[in-house]
C-alpha cells in the first residue's frame, strides 16, 4: 500500500510507514522528505531487514548527480542494473542516494522521456528477487516518474521534525540506539537548545551517551553540566529565565550569547549574529507555547491538553502550565506583536540582532500596563 506524502507528515507517519514496509518489503521503495537524517535512519533500516530475510543478498548503492554539472547515475544506469540481474546472490537490493536529479531530470530530450517511459513500465512490474530504494528530497508528482512513484511505490515520509513532541520521541529512539534512556526533562533541554535540528540533535546523544559512560540514564543533570559555558546551554538558560519571568536572569543570558557566537559540528565558534537570530527565533517560539498555553489554561485544561495542543510531553505541559500563570493573555497579545516586530526587523531591515534580542527580553519580562 503507498503512503501518500502530505505537507502534514509527523514523526508518527514515518514511524509507521517504515515499519509497514520493513515488514513487507515491497519492490520499489521511495523514502522522500527534506529530513536527511531520518531518510539516513530509513535505510539503515530497510538494509537490515534485508540482510535479515534474504541471506547473502547483493547490495548495490548508487548515487544521484550533486551540484549541477556533477555526473551521477541516470534512470538508464538504473534500468540496467535493475535487468542485470546478481552474478554473486539469488537477490539484489539497488540504493540510488539522492535521486532527485536523477528522477527528474532537467532539459530532458526525446531520449530521456523514452527512458523514463520505461522506468515507469518496469514500475508495473518488477523484477522478482530485486528491489529498488530511491532516496530522494520530494516526490514531484508534476513529474512523469514521480506521478507513477506516487501511484505504484511505497512511500516513507520523511519531513522536518518542529513539533517538539515529534522531536522528543525521535531523541527517545536515538538514545536506545545507545541503551541508553532520557530522564524527564532532556529532551525539551536539548529541543531548546537545538530546535529540530536533528543532525545536532543526533551529535549531543552520542557525545552524552559517551559522557555518562555506564550509567543507563541521561538526566537533566549530565545535560547541564555538558552544555554549560556553551552558546545552546546559554540559549536553555534563557528561555528558562523568560518563562520565570526574571528580567536580570534573562538579561545575562541575552548578553552571554550576543558575545559567544554560535558553534560548528568541530566546537569552532563562529559569528555573533546567528547565535543572537537563534536564540530570538527559540525566545519567539517559546512565548508563542506559553500563550498557546493560556488559553487551554483558560479553558480549565490540564497538562495532558497542553501537551496536545503544544505538541509536548505532558512534563513539558506542566511546566508551561506554570509560566503561563505568569502572564495573562493580554499581555501575552502585546508581547507576541513585539517579538514579531522585532524579527522582521532583523530580517527584512538589517536591523541589530544583538539590541532585538534585548529589547524582545524587556518585552516578555516588563510587565505590561
């Protein structure tokens, strides 16, 4: 059965796709999304299922064209191994990484449409013993090969990750991958520290999991403790400051940040300016949790209906529930209105990211009259 690619794919879908398909390993397999990471996990995956069931199985990786210019396998390179058939094993699995270049190709002559005519005719029936995985960013369905991908493959969704609830269970899964577990509270740490960057995400788990040597739990602590004196622990420090409420407390991670800059995958700093845009974005989107929060608040909801509405963990929707005491909603309509200003000024203007973040930290701390 094909899984339909939406705009509204969660965590969820991919979970349950993947799972369908490394059950039944269909023929030809589309694992399509802008999430690299999870199209990476999804093949991982799909190989060892593979290996499982089809002992001794071939498999034959293949990459699609990069940067324009750059050569790279063509729908014919795919034809021909896919009728080539395995001089070494009774079945084959062939990977094409990449293939949106390949699928739909650009400035396509008569030959090209003739080729990709018969990838669609070899869709309606596939070789026995031989499977097909194409790894792809989208499925364009304006496309002769991605309407027929749509209609006859299976699809593995494979989308950004921005509600925290969706991120906090992938941090979950990536910690058992360690055999390791997340105490209550680490992941909305390391979600505020990284949003759902999960290429960061998936470096800080493995970076704990070395960090906590054998003990089976990260907790809160061990996160605190390796973060701190860092632009993200900063950034946590911050948007915890807002929720309570503390302007001086606030204020100083503001300052921290907008003097530390930000850091690549090596620890290198880099430039002042994306570390306070970063931390703007994160205060912007917390205050628009806790105002999401007032109002369910307002309703007489709890924290499982925060959690719902939020997209968090219930432990998260506690938490929310007591900063959103804190503000009430008419403040909250002038304190959005402020940090929305304040980021298209950053933006569209040019305007001083480093006096934005100030002044968006006066803006959810003074109390409004």
């Amino acid at each position: 059965m094909c899984a339909k690619a939406r705009n509204t794919e969660t965590y969820h879908d991919y979970e349950q796709a993947l799972s369908q398909a490394a059950k039944d390993l269909p023929p030809v397999l589309v694992i399509a999304g802008t999430e690299k990471r999870l199209r990476s996990e999804a093949v991982d995956h799909l190989l060892v299922e593979f290996r499982n069931k089809h002992h001794g199985i071939e498999e034959v990786i293949l990459y699609g064209p990069g940067v324009q210019g750059d050569s790279g396998v063509s729908i014919g390179d795919i034809l021909g191994e896919l009728g080539s058939g395995s001089l070494f094993a009774s079945s084959r699995v062939l990977i094409v990484r990449s293939a949106d270049k390949t699928l739909y190709p650009q400035g396509e002559g008569d030959a090209a449409v003739a080729m990709q005519k018969k990838f669609v005719d070899y869709l309606k029936s596939p070789a026995t013993e031989t499977w097909l995985i194409l790894e792809c960013d989208s499925l364009n369905r304006q496309r002769i090969t991605g309407k027929a991908l749509a209609s006859s493959a299976t699809v593995i969704p494979c989308p950004q990750l921005n509600r925290q609830g969706d991120v906090a269970v992938w941090l979950k899964s990536a910690a058992r991958k360690y055999n390791k577990s997340l105490d209550h509270g680490v992941a909305e740490m390391l979600y505020t520290a990284h949003g759902g960057n999960l290429g960061n995400l998936w470096t800080e788990i493995e970076k704990l999991s070395l960090y906590i040597g054998d003990n089976p739990t990260i907790t809160t602590t061990d996160v605190e403790k390796f973060l701190t004196g860092t632009v993200e622990f900063d950034v946590f420090g911050l948007t915890n400051a807002i929720e309570q409420r503390d302007l001086t407390l606030a204020l100083s991670f503001a300052r921290r940040i907008c003097s530390q800059g930000t850091r690549d995958q090596s620890g290198k700093r880099s430039d002042v300016d994306s570390s306070a845009h970063q931390a703007l974005a994160m205060l912007a989107r917390t205050m628009e949790q806790i105002f999401q929060t007032r109002i369910v608040q307002d309703r007489g909801g709890d924290e499982k209906d925060v959690a719902s509405e939020v997209g968090t963990s219930p432990w998260r929707g506690k938490k929310l529930l007591e900063s959103a005491a804190l503000f009430p909603v008419s403040e909250l309509r002038l304190i959005l209105s402020s940090l929305a200003a304040l980021v298209k000024g950053t933006h569209d203007t040019g305007s001083d990211p480093h006096l934005a973040l100030e002044n968006a930290v006066l803006a959810c701390c003074r109390r409004h009259r």
